[in-house]
C-alpha cells in the first residue's frame, strides 16, 4: 500500500475529490492531510471523510518538524491541491519525483509566484487567449516550474468572466488529477 499526504491550504475541493477517488483502493491510501491555514475549509471536509488532519506553521514547515511527521506516517508521495508555499529543500530532496502539483493554467504560461485562484482566469482572459487547462507538473525549488507530468485543455469562450473559465478549469481538475496521481503513484 502506498501513502499519499496531500498539503491544502484552502477549500480543500481537489482534497475531498482526490479522497473520495482512493477511497476502496487495494494499492493507494490518502493518510494525512496536512495544510498551514487553520481556518481552511479542507478540515472540516476530511473530518466528515475520516482522513487525519495536521496543521502546520511556516516555522514547522522551514525547520523540519513537517518532513518528521511524513517520515513518522511513511508517506510515499505528495499532491499539492491549492498549497500556496514553496516546499522547501528538505522535503524536496525527500520526496524527489514524488510530489506533484496542479496548476489552473496550461504552464509555462500564467505560472509562478501569485498566480493562482482568479488570478490566473483573469490573466487567461486578460491575455485573449482561445484556451485554458490544467498542468500536472513535479514541484522543484521554483514556483510553476517543475517537469510537466500531463495537461488537459478547454476552450476560452468569448463571454467568459474568471468565475466561469474557472469553473471549466476546476472540471478538469477533478476528471483527471486523481488518474494522474494514480498512475504515478503505481510506478514507485
């Protein structure tokens, strides 16, 4: 059995969808989630699911505490599902080619530090592009840079608001982030 910890900092929707999707699984567990925002609606999601929740300062994070606890749940790999943090070195090294990411935009483009949530739309739409996606890519020392894994596209339409374009994107996320991760997670 592989372990999966999942770092979220937000409403943890990826998180519950990614659960949800390995929940029966003979070969592959979500075991934690951890995030560093103590009001994120991530908590109150794996609570209903029965998953293990830690929460973490920015000093855990930094000084080690953090890889302790995924070392001490033999933890496998890492998904990122809207953690907004550099992973730092340590964990880095690690988890190498064991953390992946997934970004609402088809990188390189509208990709690095601050882009993420509307944001990214509002530059999509901003830029008059004729489609959007998602990437799955490894995590590195740089925000939005790692090795791309996989990217799914979907067309920007013409009377596209963020809220819109983003609700298209997040479809994406769901239909295929979980297979991604699934199928990395069985070649370790």
């Amino acid at each position: 059995m592989k372990h999966i910890a999942i770092f979220a900092s937000g409403s943890g929707t990826n998180a519950e969808n990614i659960v949800r999707y390995f929940q029966g699984s003979e070969t592959v567990a979500v075991k934690v989630v951890l995030s560093d925002n103590p009001v994120a609606q991530v908590f109150e999601r794996m609570k209903r699911l029965g998953v293990q929740t830690v929460l973490f300062s920015l000093e855990e994070l930094k000084n080690g505490v953090v890889l302790s606890k995924l070392k001490e749940l033999e933890v496998d790999f890492i998904v990122l599902a809207g953690f907004l943090k550099l992973v730092p070195a340590d964990i880095l090294n690690a988890y190498e080619d064991r953390i992946v990411n997934i970004h609402p935009a088809l990188l390189p483009k509208f990709g690095g530090k601050g882009m993420y949530g509307l944001r990214v739309h509002e530059a999509v739409l901003a830029a008059n592009e004729m489609e959007s996606g998602i990437t799955i890519h490894f995590v590195n020392a740089e925000y939005d840079k790692g090795d791309i894994l996989f990217q799914a596209k979907c067309p920007v339409m013409s009377c596209d608001r963020p809220e819109t374009l983003a609700n298209r994107v997040h479809n994406l996320e769901y239909q295929h982030y979980p297979a991604v991760i699934e199928r990395i997670v069985s070649q370790l």
